[in-house]
C-alpha cells in the first residue's frame, strides 16, 4: 500500500517527505525528482520568491545506487531562505520573542487559513496557520508523485497537463493533445497547448499585475497507458473517481474537480453522454475500443483503458499587491490584509502539483492490483494480467467470426 | 473515527450497513432512518423499481431503547423483490445453473461498470458487476448518513439539497434558500426551489421520457450551523474540501464537484473570488462574518462557519430505453446494451445520497475535533469551544473600541 | 486491501460481519462458515448458552453460485435467542422503560468491561456495554476467519490450533503436531493433542465446576504452507508480527501473546535461540531449511516459510458463579458481582477464534503481496513468485556444486 | 488522530520521523527529544557504535518557538557516521559499484530479517534489507515518543520501564516501583530496580560477552495518571490492548508480550485473577480502587485508571562474535552468519523503545478521546471529562450512606 506524508513549513529549514509502498528496484535518482521540482517552479506570473528556490531533492532514505530498497523514500527539501527566516521560525523557545514577534501576521488573508486557523489554533500570529498551509507544501507532494511517476514509468503510463483556461481565456475545444503532453506544454509559459490561447492567457496575467489583482484557471491533467481494470467499484472508498478527487480537491486553492465530460455531461442526454463500446483495442483494454472518451477513462470507479482526463479548477491567489478587506486581529479595526508573497498566478504550477497527485493514486492502484515487492515480480503480475485481458480478447475475435 | 461499511447486491436478499463511532446517547430510531430512505425514493422520473422497493430500516445492533450505544450501528434493508431473485442471485452453488444462467447480462452497458468489471475481475456475465456497482447500494450510504444527521442535529447543523440544474433546465441565479432547505425541496417533484424551474425540469424529463433517453443534472448539498474550524489545513488528507470531494465523487454517476463558486471562481479575479473579513456574526464563526461565501464555508480545508456549499455533477443513466452500443460478450458481435433499469433521471435522489455522504464527513469532522464518548460529552466540548471562541470575539470587541 | 467490520450485541437480534477484499472466484458456501462456528460453540466447560445457540450464517452479500464476487461479504448469524430478549434489548424507545429495566446490570464484573465501560459512556446499566463486550462478537470475528481460511486453503494453507495449557495443566513439551492438526484437536473436549493432558484437563475443569470457579489456558495456533515473504520489515505497522499480536490480543480475555519460543527466547542465549540456515526445503522456503522453529515462522516481521507460531493465553472469565468483590452502582455499596453467563472456561473456544483472527492477518498479508481482483489471478501472481523463489534455489544449487 | 511514519536506513545520511496529529501547543525543545534518545543508547552490553553515535534530534517542522503548531512534526537524527559509508550507502548510481559492493552482506543472519528480506525482495546483498530491519530504526519512534511523552506529561502522565529479566536473572518479585520509575532505572546499567539482580544481571553480560554469545530478555513498561477510560470496547481494532501489542510486538526481536498478569493469568482460576471492585480512588478512576492490578491496568480494551503494565521479551540478538551457521548466497555452501554490530544484549534498549511505542498509542487514545487542537482545548476538556466522573463519584458517595 502506497501511503505519503509531508512535513515542513514555509519558512521553516525545508520540507520532508516520507513515501512509503514503493516497490524494490525501480530505477530512481535526485534528477527524477528535481526534473518535477523545476517544472513546479515554473510558469508566467510567478513571484520573486521562485527566483530565490531552486529546489533540488536530499534523497535521505529508501534508494541505493540507483535504485529503490522498498523501505520507505526519505527525501528532504531545503527552503534556501532559511538563514532570513531564522529568527521568525526557530523552533527554539525565544525568550525575548523579538524574532518571533517579527514578520507577525496579524490581518488575515480572506481566502486563505489565517482566520480559521488563527481560531481553530487558538493562535495570535496567522504565521502559525499560513507557514503549513501555504502552498509551498506542495513541493513535497511533488517530489512524492515524482517517485511515483517514475514507478509508471516503467508500465509505460504518461501523465501530463495543460492550462485549459486562465483568467477569463479558454483554451479553444478539441484541441489537439500531442505525446507526451508536458514537452509541448512546458514551451509554453503559460503551460497551454495552443499558441493562441497561450499569448492571450500571458496578456490576461500583463493585465491582471497592472491591476494588482492575482488570476485562477484550469488545468487538465491526462493520463495514457494505463491498463483496464484499476480501482474496483465494491466499495465506495475503494473507487478511483473519489479518491482522484480527495488527491486532487486537496491541493491549496483547487475548488472544482471534473471527470471526462465532468459538468457537461449534466447537460448532455444520456445517448450523447457515454462511450459506445466497440471490438478494437489492444491488450490493456481486453480488445475494446470506444471512440469517445466521455467517461474520462473512469466506468464504476474502474479505469477502462483510454486516458485517465481530469480537470482541476483554482481560484485566483487569495494574496493580493491591491489587498482585501479584513480585521486586524490585534486592534479588531477593519484593515487590508497582509501580504505574504505575490504570484499573480499558479495555475500552471496547480497543474504540475495535480500531476504528482494522480501519479500517486494511481501507482497506490497499481500496487494494489498487482502487489509484488519489486519492480520485476510487478511487472510479472502485470504481464500476466495482460495475457489474460488478451487471451478473452482472442476468444472474444473467434467468437465474433 | 467515524467509519462506514456497506454490503450487498442490487436483488440480493438485501443491504448491511455498518457505522462505527457513533458516540452513546444519541436519540435515534428506525424512523430517522426510513425518513431519509423514502427522500432517496423519491424524484420525478424514477422507473418501476421504486415502486416496489419501499426501503425501511431494520436496526440489528447498536442502538438500545432508543439511543445510539456507542458500539457500531448495525443496519439492514431488506429488498423486497429477493424471492423473484432468488434463485439467480443465491448465494448457494447452483449444480445445474439454470437459475443463476436466467437474466444473464452479456451485453456491457457503456458508462456503467459492467465492461471493465467483467474484464478485471473475468466474469462472464456482467450481473456479477452490475449488481454491486448498482446505485442501490447507495441505500445503505443514505441510512449512515441519516444516523450523521441526527447526531449532527444535536449540535443545530441543517443539512439539505436541491436540485440547481436538470437536462438543460437550470435553476435561475440567486434562487433564495429557505430554511430548512429540504422541507421546500422536497415539495417539487425535481427538488427544485424554483417554481418555473422545476415545472421546466420536469417537461424535461417527460420528453426525454417520450425520446426514450436519459437527463443528468447538478444538485446542491447546503450544510447550516457549522462551527468554524472543522477539518485542518496540515496534511492533504486532513483536508476537508479533499473528503468531501471523495465522498460525493465516490456516488454512482457523479463526474463533477464544485465546492462554493467552484468552476466560477477559476474565471474571475482575486478582487471578486474572496469573502473579504469583517466584524459580526455569533460564537460559531468567532465574531466574524462575511458578506459573500464563494468559498462555500471552506478556508484551507476548514469550516468558515459560512454555509458549507457543495455541488455534484451526474451524468445520465447509462441504462436507456434506446440502448447504446455494445458488443455481446457472447458472440463478440456489435449489439444493442441491455437493460436493467429504466429510471429517466435520478438527479434528485442523487442528492439526496450526497447529502447522506456530506453528512458522514461532517460527523467525522466533528468527532475528530469533540472527541467524546457520548452526546453529553461531545456538547460540552464543543461548547467549550464557541465559549473560547465568544471569549476572542469579546477581546476582539473591546480592542476595536 | 482486507479490511473486516463486525457489528451487533450479545443478546440483540443478531450479528452482523462485512469483510472487504476478498478476490472473486473464490469457492464459499454457508458451510464453510459454519463448520467454524460450531468448532467455536464446542470445547468442554461452556455453559447453558452453547446448547440454546446452535449459529449459523445467513450470507447476505458478496457471493453468487457458491463463489466470492469480489464485492463485500455480508454475513449475518442471528441470535436464537432474540424473542426471549426482545423487550430488554428492543432498539426502539420503551416509555416506560419495563422491559429495558429489566436485567439491569449494576454490579459490574471484575475484570470485564462492565465498570470502566459505564464510567466512559456514563450509563447506568452494565448492559449497554457488556452486550458489545461480550465474547459473543467474536462469532462474527470467527465468520469473517472462515471466508479467510477457504481463501487460503486454495493455497495449501492449513490453519489449526490447540489447547497447550488449561488451569495447571500444561501439554509436555514436544508433543507431535498431526497433519491436519483440527482434524485430531477437535477430537479432545478441550481441543488438546495429548491424551493425558486433555485428561486432567477435562479433570480440571470439572475441579473448577465444583468450586464455582472459571479456568484460564493457553492456546497455540499454527499456520503451516506459507510461502516464505509475507508482512515486511520496512515500516513498523507493516510487520507480520505486530500485526498478528494486534488481532489476537484483542480476543477479549486474552493477556499475553508469544511468537515461536516468546518468551522462552529471552532466556537463552543467542546460540541457542535463532535457527541455522541450511540448503534444503521446497520452493516456498526458496530452498532453504531450518531444523529449528524458534522464530516461530516470522524474522524481522516477515514468514520464513516455517509454520507459523503463536500463542495466546486467556484469562480465567470473570464471571464466576461464586461471584466476585464489587459495588452496586445504585446504591453505592458493596456487593457480589452480576453473573450473566455460565462457562467454566472458554479456551478451546478461544483458540478457534485465534485462528480466525490469524487467518485474517494471514489473508491480508496475501493479498497485499499477490494482489489480484480473481483468485486464478492472485494464484498466477502466487506460482509466479514461487517459480523466481525456485529460480534462485536452482542458481543456488549450481552455485553450491 | 495520531500518525507516526519514519524513513532511513541504518547507516544511511540519517533518519526522519513524522508525527501527525499532536495538537498546537505543546511546548517542545529538542532536549525533551535528545534525552530519551540518549536514554535509548545507554545500557550495559552495548557495543561500539553506541560510542560513535551520540543522537540529536533536529526538529525540521511543527515547532516554532519552542511549541507545537498542529502540523506535522518532521524530526531528522543524522548518523555521525554517514562519511564512512557514504560511498556504500550512496543513494547515487555507482557504475564501478566499487562502493556498493563494498562490505556486501552474504551470508544472511539467523534471527535477521536478511535471508527472507533477500529472496522477498530478490537481493543479491542482504545490506538491501538489513538497513532498515536494523534496530537503529527504532531511533525515530524513540522521537515520536519523546514528544508523546511530553503531551502525555502535560495530563500528569508519566511513562517509565524497567528491566524484570536478563538472561536466565529475573528480578525478585514484588520488588517495588519507584515514582519516578525512570530516574531510578536509569541508574542502574542494565535499568533494573533490584539493585542485587542488576548486579547479577551485569555479570550474565559480562559471561556471555566472554562466551562471545549474546543475551535476550524482558522490559516492563509501567504507566501512571492514566484517566479511566482510553481505548473502546466496541470494535476489535479500537481496543487499546491490541493496539499496544502491536506497537510493541513490531520492535524488532520482541517475540512476546504480556499485559498485567499476562501468562500467569492463564494459570491462576478466576477468582484469583481478577481484581476486586472497591470503592476510593480518585476522579481519574470515577471513586474506584482496587487492591491489586491483575489486569495491567486494562479491561475490555479500556484503561482502568490503575498503572498500565505491559512486558516485552526480547529475544537474544542475532548478530552473535561466534557467528550461527548460515549459506553463503553467493556460493551457495555453509558458513558462518556475517558480523554486523556486536551488542552482546539491547534489553535495556528495548524497555526505552517500548516506552516509546507505548507512549505514542497511549497519546493517539487521549486525543481520540479528547479532541482537541491545542493543547489548552484538550485539557479543558480532559477537565470536563473529570468533573463528570466526580460527579459520578458523588452521587456514587450520597447513594452509598
């Protein structure tokens, strides 16, 4: 069972993941993590601080020589900033307070935790609340769903994104999706497919930091190769569709989540809705084919075998240069909201991030259905599950004769 | 912890539920049960099935003279059309196979299970699949979450749905919401708190009826009276966007879930997308109010005290009366899919089983912060709570001064 | 993924079990169940209850024709006795509360969970927590042990137990295991291999009947077949051994646990207390032999392929008919402790149960290792490890010449 | 909820814990840490590496200021030796190999993970897997003990053990328990309390390390202040006796476990192995005492009030100087088991990791019961917990005149 764990703060020294579950021998150095890392960073609209991280993976547990032990992955991320940030964030008691007291957070961002947390945590500096849940946790997810990628790999699975709308641009439909998506992708500072939608979504940005005002978007993250048959429909926490969308509703500032046709199939007939299912296909999909791929290659909680399509929406970066109206918590007075960093948008980074999560629930799904404590003995499972899918699909062509 | 398992086939003898967590000393009897069973049965454009089943609660453990136990709330509904089932759903080896080779489904429905589930787990008659992945089984969902909901009301949170969009009707922008929710929802034939909408939806569905087709739709699950802080923004899985997510995603059909402005919110700024903070409102959201709730009650995966708003798209049913396009697993030739069902639409059920979902995660979320072995103890620690937070309001109100 | 969930009260209507993960095509009729249910009601020394309950299964879910789906299994196994009960243990509110008042327990046993379980759920009747707490649950533990059990007979896994110590008595040291070992306990009244020993043991309890006194033991389980890599070293909750010391200390009743030698290894020196490797053994052990098994079948939390070991010692029942020191709650005064049942011990019961719990960890371990939605998948999964494990054994061999 | 994962091998860069779920607040300071760990490395029979090694904690996330946030706590302890290693350990490709083939294990270990770690994992070197089935893993459970023990100090909670056995010397019975027990155990070398058995016990280190052999043994963990009622009844998996077997069950070497009486429960009828029902006692145990603590401290999976007692038998380590007879993988023919580490006995060791694990299941049932985000909120609601057995107590009292 593949599990992860992330700790760490924004500020604080830097970020820890812990990734268990991942099988013995799979091929793995830093560079597989930082490739990601690098891409996370990227993207037209970002801030300063992405100039000051340059991230790059402490592979501390779990690989050797090369390869992974089974044990479980330790990688550390250093913040670079640590040395400005020391005196704010020590976890030593700091008797005076003055570092402490500095840098405090007192008029929450509306949008973000700092209210919330301030009051659930009983705590008089948001700085408590936001150094967690500040999106930079996410480079850790990163580095977790980089492993992960890495493992499906090796099963020849391709999971890519592209920004699908940004501010007010929508990416043109039936754009066309070149393999892999991310070569493509990455060109764009945007992370969009298509040139014109991609000029228009960097002057939506130009226009929105003139305007101080921040963008959101949606990213589309597409999944290829994979196999028939992984997730199960028995049991609700068991299908693929809930758990894609906890991985992926839980990355910071995501507030919609859609399969395939996602809304639109709502407004669509039944009989324009499905995926007709025809004989054709090769072995991952046990010789079926379809012609459309509505479903978004999820029936029952089950991939079918076409790609895996799922669509994340962000809102716009609740930290504003032209702040919100909000209260400052030490006076109660009406304020404008503090500061904290200042993206214009992240959507192209939130498609980066929803790639690792998927990565992870769906390598967490191929361990499942295929269990092996090494890459080779998975690999097996998962030969031998082919040859079955392909054995019904010669019978299926004989039959059919 | 609240957990919940759910057991049984489609036309088996019927369906388990197990609920475990569930502090002592909660008032609950059949009836809060079979209340939300007769909700889920109802909704303009339900087919024969409903009418036979006529679903009630049989409480078999965990309850004791009117109040929950603490010990796992054991619940069963029997299906009422098992002896017309019998002898092709029975448990017991069936020499011949006569009854179990009756009913045989052969020809895959698109957009269902069947397929995939035939293949994965190399079944040759797709009933094997279907009868579990029918949403019958959110029977035993919709009875946990009405044992949530009692628990739930005791600490004054009103949970409900209607019905937004349906086909292509959708309800007008700024419809109000009555409270309780439900009691007006439950009056429209669709759930719909629009008269004109409602009388639209169901013209919609009459001519889908008349096309033989099916209409999928969007509802709206509202959660009122939540305290500030449930869910915590520290770990992706503590996330409470990310639960609900799963939660409603996991439902049969469901390929799309908006939390707040959802979708809107990637399209518009920073400026228009946030609650701004101001002074107001009671003990539950700390003395502070927000004029808008576009983030649906939820900050950094933790309840605002805002309105928990929730929506979920459903495809139509992938079972029409004009069959889509399959292949007969049998003889490997291009068929007509089978029919099992013969619902139009189930949208407003559907929001009703999210609701019951929503209401399992909320409960969740309250015994994880109130911890508590009873009712009584869980209430006084959660009135601790808003004091604590009454106390800040109060502090608050006199450094504003 | 095996998960189980039990539900239901000692004297309520019945018991309920849902276990989960459970690969398709797996043989199973009511009788596989039910043989271990009787093997539980069996065993010298059990009161008046054993004869009135005579329990059976009612599979509810999850199997079709005499095979698993793949889906949850659903069983119920009701209580006879339930009409006799019905107005005590009525889920429904009683007004007048005649019939709940009834057999009220105010004066909780020493050593169950009468006393602490009415201070945490602050009840005023002993039954609302002596109904869950009663050893009764574990005929729903037992159910969900034979599913398991008829999994892993497929794969040439027996699992047996026996009574080694009852009272005073002990087997002597290195009485022989038969092949199948039930097949010869069960023969025993007290499930004892040695004739002798089960003698004074049946003398003992007769001892103890006279004295109105209750006798404790110990059981030993032994799980023979396994392929050796089950469980893993790498993370602390997946080891073998926790695990299975988990599942069998929670059989109410039971105190101490040991693997292999237990806590015989802690006096010996290390030359004496590990087992040499050798060249020899079938493919499960990857051709490698001990002529010891003082690690009991598990090295760091893994099987070696050795049978499986454990013992599990129980306590004497605590309720005895001379009844023992307590307090009457009502009335703040000293009194005999409540009696509610009549066994004299119950340890050849609790090795059934034991093994059951042991076959669920064992099942789980299985299928996390070998995956697969079938059980022809898992097996191919299974022959496929035991051709690498024979791979090696060969190279080794050649290696050796 | 509690959640602890740990990663890194054993003489790797270092070694990383994660502790979820310990609320905001808790004042922590890396010597509250670095002192058990120091604890951890102390105890007569040691070998070498405990001079290397001089373990401290760097905390990486969820302190600041010398308090808990509520988000995870990320802990690293770096091993001192990693320079010497680095180029066996190297997370790196090593072309050559040069490195990694460097100190390659061999010849697998009786008793060690190693020969099954090997053919599990298909490993040529057992390094592969003794790395991290090495008990140097149990340095970061040790630290998320340290800070459960410091939560659980906040309660009044105190958590100590000591050494009952070493080699064939058991400590006299009913030698007394000291308050703290930790202080005066850890004066003694071998953390024994009966000064003439230490001595004895020192002296079977000294003739086994003469003897080139090693020596096994049983730690007691007592703990203090417990209020009544942590752990449930109501399902197998939440009673904490089980929960604690398997937290100390899964320390390497451990092959037994006892709570209260343990074994000798088994032996004893029930009269005598219970414990009387008394009024007295303060509000932690609702007015009640008892005479003795025959059930460790646990009934029903539920903490009694009275001390938790919990044993541990370790058996002997299985890295003997006078090595066990093994085969060469390499060559497939005998030799003798390959020398790592050359503790002649961890006992004392042990007994201060089962603190830790006892500590942190201990911690998870106090915030499963008390809720809770910040320290201050818990113990309100601890208090609230206690006022109510109180009042229990009285009424207990004016019904007893």
């Amino acid at each position: 069972m593949i599990r992860f764990t992330t700790g760490g703060e924004s500020h604080g020294k830097g970020l820890v993941a812990l990734l268990e579950g991942i099988p013995a021998g799979v091929p793995l150095v830093a560079e597989d993590v930082n490739r990601e890392l690098r891409r996370r960073m990227a993207g037209y609209g970002r801030g300063a601080r992405m100039k000051i991280e340059a991230d790059a993976v402490e592979l501390l547990g779990g690989v050797r020589a090369g390869a992974t032990l089974g044990s479980p992955i330790a990688m550390l991320i250093w913040n670079r900033d640590w040395e400005n940030w020391k005196d704010v964030m020590t976890p030593e008691p700091d008797p005076g307070g003055a570092g402490v007291r500095r840098r405090r957070v007192t008029r929450p961002r509306p949008g973000h935790a700092d209210l919330v947390g301030m009051l659930k945590y009983d705590r008089e500096d948001a700085r408590d609340i936001l150094e967690r849940a500040s999106a930079r946790e996410t480079v850790a997810r990163v580095a977790c769903g980089a492993v992960c990628r890495r493992l499906l790999g090796e099963f020849g699975v391709e999971i890519g994104s592209h920004v699908v709308e940004l501010g007010s641009v929508k990416v043109p439909e039936g754009v066309p999706l070149p393999t892999p998506i991310n070569q493509a992708a990455d060109q764009s500072p945007v992370r969009c497919l298509d040139a014109g939608a991609s000029q228009a979504m960097v002057a939506a940005v130009d226009a929105a930091t003139k305007a101080r005002d921040t963008l959101g978007g949606v990213a589309e993250v597409v999944v290829r190769g994979l196999v028939l048959g992984l997730g199960a429909h028995v049991s609700w926490d068991r299908k693929l569709d809930g758990r894609l969308a906890q991985a992926v509703m839980s990355i910071p500032a995501v507030k919609g989540i859609e399969i395939g046709l996602g809304f639109e199939a709502a407004r669509r007939r039944g009989s324009e809705a499905h995926d007709a299912i025809r004989r054709g296909g090769g072995d991952a999909t046990g010789g079926f084919a379809r012609r459309t791929n509505r479903a978004g290659g999820l029936e029952g909680g089950m991939t079918t075998g076409e790609p895996l399509v799922i669509r994340a929406a962000m809102k716009p970066l609740s930290t504003l240069r032209r702040p919100l109206e909000t209260v400052d918590m030490d006076t109660g007075e009406a304020a404008k909201a503090q500061s904290e960093r200042s993206d214009v948008t992240a959507v192209p980074a939130m498609g980066v991030v929803a790639e690792a999560m998927v990565a992870i629930v769906v390598a967490q799904a191929m361990v499942e259905k295929f269990g092996g404590d090494t890459l080779a003995e998975m690999r097996e499972n998962y030969d031998a599950y082919l040859r079955r899918l392909n054995r019904r699909r010669e019978q299926l062509a004989s039959d059919g004769e």
